[in-house]
C-alpha cells in the first residue's frame, strides 16, 4: 500500500492543511511525527485528524496509532498538545523498574526534562552472549540503538550496573523552645533546625524525610521535611527507622496482594502422595511459619547395615510464585525476608508464607523433598529428589523435642518419641560424627534475643540455650543442601551456589601476628582448612582466651554470599553447597528449587531460559539484599539497647573489649551485648598508641595495655538511641607490658595525652 506524503495547505487560520489520504488510509508513524515536527500549529489530535483527512471508521486506528506512540515515548502530550519527543544521547543512564517483566525488561531514562514530555520507554535487550546481565529494580548504563527508522524504537544494551542514589536524609523530629531541630538517623550527620514552616504535620518524635537547604550569608544548613513516615515511640516499631533508612521495601503492592489471595491450594495431580510419611516440624516455639519437615527411619537394606534413610521436606514455594508474576518480582525485589525484635518484614505474602506454604499439622501440602541413604558412618550414599503432597504429622518446638528426648515428654511430644523422635536423633548422632570428621568451623559465637513488651520496649535480653534439637535440624537441612547442590551439578543445570571464600593472605597474616602475641602457633602456609581454625580455638580454651581468639578468627573470614559461580564453602569445608532448604524466606532458595524442578522434570514451573540466564545479577543482587537485612537487624537491635539504657546514665557495667581502632575502644556488655565506644583521649594519663598485631592501645611511657577481649568496667555517659549509640568511661586499669612494644614499628600515635578521668572512680 503506498500513500501521499502530505503537503502543507495555504490556510493560515489554524493548522495548515494537507491534502487528505485515499479514502481508507491510515497516514504511517513517520508521517504522523513529519507533521508534528514542521506543524507548530498542530496542537492535538483533533488538528492531526484534520491534516489527514480522518473520519468514519478511521477515528479508531487512528486514536490507536497516536496511543501507540504515545505510549512507546515517542510522541508527548502536555497539557492538550501533542508534540514529538526529545531524543536519548547514545550512551545513559536507564533506571529499570522494580515491576517489569524479567523476560521482557523495559526501562527509562535515570535524568529527564518534563518540559519535553513523558520519559520515553526503552527496550533492554540480553541474551547469552551478555556480559552485564540487568534484572527489574536495577539502574544501569546502558548503549542506546534508536533504529534505522524515521520513527525512534530505542533499545538499549547495559553496559554496568550502577548504585542507586540515596533518597533524602532522613531523623526524628525534636520540638523545643525554639522550635524544631531534626536529629538524623546516621550518627555521622549533625543535627539541623527545621523552620517551623518546613515542618509539614511532622509532630514531636516523628520519623521524617527531609532535603537539605543552604541559608543565610553563612549557608547554615537546615532541613524541609518532605515526608512523614510514622513515629516509632508511638507505633511502638523502632525497626521503622532502619526501614526507611536502608530502603527495604514493607508494603505489599495491590497486584502482589492479589495474586496471592487468588491462589489455589495444591492437589496431588503431578506430585507423589507422602501423606501417610510421618514427617514432622521442628521450630522455635513462636515461628509463623514452617518451611521444612523431617523424618528418620532406620534402612532395611542389608547392604547398609546401621545405617538410616532420611526424608527432608520444603514448603514447595515455586509451586505458587511463577517466573514473571507479580509475586515473583516483589519477592526478587525484596531478596528475602527481614527479622527485627519488634516485626517481621516479609518475603512473601502471609498467604502464601503463613497459610498455603507453611507446613501444618495435618494439613495437606506441597514439598520439594530429598529422601537421604545415609550409612552407618553418618555420610551421604545416595539421595533423591521427589515432588509431593504430605503432612505434617506433629509441630514442635526445638525445647520439647528436646525436653522428649531428656525424658520429659509432654502431650505433644510423648506418642511420637519412640516411633519418630528417636530414629530422628540416632540418625543425627551417626550424621554429626561425620560432621566432626569433615571438620567444619567450629566458631560458637552466643547470640543474645531481644525480647519487647507490648509497647514496642525492651522487657528482657536472653542467650538462648544451644540444644541438640537445634544441630539436628541444623544438620539435615545442610545435608538437603549439599544434595540440591550434587543433583544440578549431576544435571548440568545453572544453579545459585552459596559460596564462602577462604580467608586473605592479609587476613591470615593479621591473625597470625596477633595469635604470635598470645604464644599461640599458627602454620606459616596461606593454604588453610577450618579444621586449622578449631585447632586454633582449641589452644585458646586451654589458655583461657577464647573470647580474644574467637573474635580474630572471626575477623579474619571472609563474608558469605551466592554466586553463579562454584568456589566452595569454606566454613563448612563442604565442595559444593546450595541454598534449598527456606524458600518461604530466601529468594535464593526458591531459584535452586526451580532449577531442580526444570532439571528432574518435575513440573512445567521450573527455571525459565531468562533466568538462567541472569543468575550472576540474581547473585549480586540478593547478596546485596542479604547483607541490608542484617545491617538493618543490627541497627535496630542497636537502636533498642540505647533506648533500654538510656535510663541507666552514670551506672556500671562489666563488658569486653570488641574492638580496637587508633581512635579508641568498642566494649561490648556482658549482660546485654550493646556496644559502646571509648574513645582514644579518654584512657587515661598516658600517650597511647595503636598496636594492630595485637590488636591492642598500649601507653607509651606505663605500658599499660587496653587489648581485643580483655574484660573490663565501664561507666556509661551518653546514649543516643535514634543513632543506636553509647559512650562509655573506662573505669578498670589495664594489664602491663614492656612500654617499647607501643613504640615499635609505630608511625603515629593514635591519639595524645587524655584528662584524667579514668582515674576518679
């Protein structure tokens, strides 16, 4: 079909004319932009109908084709105008939209003029020869291909995958005499006045957003509040602060809602029926969800004598969260899910991880399970993988199945002690001898729970007790890993590992040097094993500086995380490891059980091509969110100690030094583990300098010695619980040592003479 090129007409009253189109003819994209662009008189689509002559049953395609373009970028409307777009330079930044499609990703430009209209939409292109590998939420720099045509597609290739920008700073707003002062949330950032007619609704000991405004001759900062986000005190919520300030998302969009609640419960179509398995939960006493179940039996197989088969069963989450829905992209988005003192920031929906997921008593629901031959000797002989329906015959806690176990079994836990608890532990016992033969860092580092009353405050801080309840699961789900990880490998299929680096040579060098001012011996080669670190520890209980010890040998190991790639799993000396066993709350975990899915042909739910593909991005990405979770549990469990203690100015505390720096001392309390911080002018009358191969403030002229674990009494000053931060007085004297060990190898001091304030106890 061929068509006329419109001319211009010779009315000068409105739009100029052109002689209409053929009957039937619809004018093409690039002469629809060809008259935007020479037409000023052209102000919408009423003008463009008339230029070309639209009537009748053209009206329709017509409004299509500018909806088209309109939607593509290419043409803008502002306010009843219409006019084309401005065009992308070669090379920018793109920002892709945490909701796009994987499979089909789109994004739009990072910067852009609203004078010129709305952004327009660019195609992300990838495949398997991609070297930057992009996924939904991410902002990249991409190459930008407009076409051949009149009529600009954009496509785009990334290039690198950027940071994004923080958004505004953010603090609790403070009323007082003057007025209103912003405190910020980052203890680096000073504190700001905010005019009284910049404060919005904000109220006293709200959370707040602001931008930073410059006034005055002087460009004094002060601060706008842009947004008001909740009060914590009020909401009884401290964990809103490292929310919003670590950017982790907590609302469920509508459509994720949605695709939720439409969801079906599973049937036994397709799936292996274990409901008459008695697989049972083991969790702590208040979790919300069960994502994994166990059972033991012994095997009859004469060819295993003593030996036992093992079932683990996971919630089969990939049965419900498809590659490309909604639920899919939030759980992405989001990485995994976030456990503070005072809520849970979910993964998933509470339908889903509460209800359809969650593994409970009798009710019938979809696994992934892995059925284990496990030989008299606790190793692995062979394993499967199965896609079923089950249910749980029981749910306890790790302290009843323990307290069963010690012969106090209650209501729930004495019908199954015999035919299901006991297999489960005499399987443990062979499983955790081999454990101990493989020789897995054995770095037992007590973790103290926070527990809140009803109004969001701290009521009690306990350690609590390390069961064998607690290693049997433990044990079962890295072994359900290690299998995961042997079947996609056996299968050639791209799996998520979760990797764990040896340490550095300068690590180890670090560690070394320490441990040589302990007269602990350390081998001299870089190539090491944990078993070398248990070795380590083992000398140190002996010498009665396990603390010092364990807080080095930690230092000095690298930090877990998930990659496409397989380096192994240092930690736990283990070649091959995999994240399968919490899907519920790991995205991790839902990739490997999609991966097993598409490798066994379990199903038509499994690891799409376009995920395969982007597995490296995937990696970087949830290990990036795997690390935002727990700064953010570290802060608000920071943030929660400094309220606790806030009452307590001026009182006493038994603590151990946690960390050495030139510019002072982190002290960690006994009782509660807060850290605080002393610093450097502060010690006391001496001139002390930092010995980093002891990891140790040594006076120069006493040869007193403030050194990484020492136990020490302090007085505490100050505490800002919106930073989550204490200052601490030294109030104990140090041990003594030679003064020219401070002086050796030293450049510079860390800090000069203190006042004498230690000393006035």
């Amino acid at each position: 079909m061929t068509t006329k090129k419109p001319t211009k007409s010779r009315n000068t009253s409105g739009p100029r004319r052109t002689t209409a189109l053929r009957a039937a003819e619809l004018p093409t994209r690039e002469q629809l932009l060809e008259a935007l662009a020479e037409d000023a008189d052209i102000k919408g689509k009423r003008d463009l109908a008339k230029v070309f002559g639209i009537r009748g049953d053209m009206r329709r395609p017509f409004k299509a084709m500018l909806a088209e373009l309109e939607g593509e970028g290419v043409i803008t409307r502002t306010r009843k105008a219409l006019r084309r777009t401005a065009a992308l330079p070669h090379v920018t930044v793109l920002d892709i939209p945490s909701d796009a499609d994987p499979d089909n990703l789109h994004a739009y430009p990072a910067q852009w003029n609203e004078e010129e209209g709305d952004k327009p939409r660019v195609q992300v292109l990838g495949g398997r020869d991609a070297r930057v590998v992009p996924a939904p939420g991410d902002r990249i720099l991409a190459r930008i291909d407009a076409g051949d045509e009149d009529v600009p597609r954009y496509t785009a290739k990334a290039m690198k995958i950027l940071d994004k920008p923080r958004r505004g700073q953010i603090g609790i707003v403070r009323m007082d005499e003057d007025g209103a002062r912003l405190i910020p949330v980052d203890r680096k950032q000073k504190e700001m006045r905010i005019p009284l007619g910049d404060l919005l609704d904000a109220s006293d000991g709200d959370l707040v957003e602001v931008e930073v405004k410059l006034s005055g001759r002087l460009m004094i900062p002060r601060a706008k509040v842009t947004k008001v986000i909740g009060n914590p005190a009020s909401e009884g919520a401290v964990s809103l602060i490292a929310i919003h300030n670590l950017e982790i998302p907590y609302n469920f969009p509508a459509s994720v809602i949605r695709e939720a609640e439409q969801a079906t419960e599973a049937t036994l179509q397709g799936r292996e029926d274990w409901r008459d398995l008695p697989l049972i939960t083991i969790d702590p006493a208040d979790a919300k969800d069960h994502d994994d179940a166990v059972y033991a039996q012994p095997d009859d197989d004469p060819a295993n004598p003593g030996g036992h088969v093992v079932y683990v069963a996971i919630a089969d989450v990939a049965a419900y969260v498809r590659p490309g829905t909604a639920l899919d992209r939030e759980a992405y988005l989001r990485g995994n899910s976030v456990y503070f003192p005072d809520r849970v920031v979910p993964m998933l929906p509470e339908r889903i991880s509460n209800e359809l997921c969650s593994l409970k008593q009798g009710e019938p629901r979809a696994a992934l399970a892995v059925r284990m031959v496990m030989g008299a000797d606790g190793k692995k002989r062979s394993h499967s993988f199965h896609r079923v329906l089950m249910r749980s015959a029981a749910k306890l806690s790790y302290q009843q199945a323990q307290a069963a176990i010690d012969g106090q079994p209650d209501d729930a836990s004495g019908p199954i002690l015999d035919p299901i608890l006991r297999p489960l532990y005499d399987a443990y016992e062979a499983m955790a001898a081999a454990r101990d033969k493989r020789g897995p860092l054995d770095l037992d580092l007590p973790e103290r729970k926070i527990v809140l009353d009803d109004k969001g405050m701290v009521k009690d801080i306990r350690i609590p007790e390390r069961l064998t309840a607690h290693r049997l699961i433990e044990e079962m789900m890295i072994a359900a890993n290690v299998a995961a990880a042997e079947t996609l490998e056996q299968k050639r299929t791209p799996l998520l590992y979760r990797v764990h680096d040896e340490p550095s040579s300068e690590k180890l060098q670090a560690l070394r040097d320490f441990l040589g001012s302990l007269d602990i011996a350390v081998k001299k080669s870089d190539s090491v094993r944990a078993s070398d670190f248990n070795g380590i520890l083992s000398q140190a209980r002996k010498a009665g500086n396990i603390e010092q010890v364990s807080e080095m040998v930690l230092r000095s190991q690298a930090q877990a995380e998930y990659s496409a790639e397989n380096y192994g799993h240092f930690g736990l000396n283990l070649d091959r490891y995999a994240h399968f066993t919490s899907p519920i709350r790991r995205y991790a975990d839902l990739i490997v059980h999609r991966a097993l899915v598409s490798a066994l042909g379990l199903g038509k739910d499994g690891l799409s091509e376009n995920e395969s593909l982007r597995l490296p991005g995937i990696a970087q990405h949830i290990s990036a969110t795997e690390r935002r979770a727990m700064m953010a549990e570290r802060e608000t469990a920071d943030r929660l100690l400094a309220q606790f203690l806030a009452a307590q100015i001026g009182a006493r505390f038994e603590g151990r030094i946690s960390g050495v720096t030139r510019s002072g001392l982190f002290v960690r309390l006994l009782e509660t583990g807060a850290d605080g911080f002393i610093p450097a002018s502060t010690l006391g009358e001496d001139f002390y300098r930092y010995v980093e191969d002891q990891q140790a403030m040594i006076g120069e002229r006493s040869g007193e010695k403030f050194g990484l674990g020492d136990r020490v009494t302090v007085r505490l000053l100050e505490a800002a619980p919106v930073a989550g931060a204490l200052r601490f007085e030294l109030l104990s004297e140090g041990s003594r040592v030679n003064p020219s060990s401070a002086r050796r190898n030293q450049k510079r001091p860390s800090r000069s003479y203190g006042p004498k304030g230690r000393r006035k106890r």
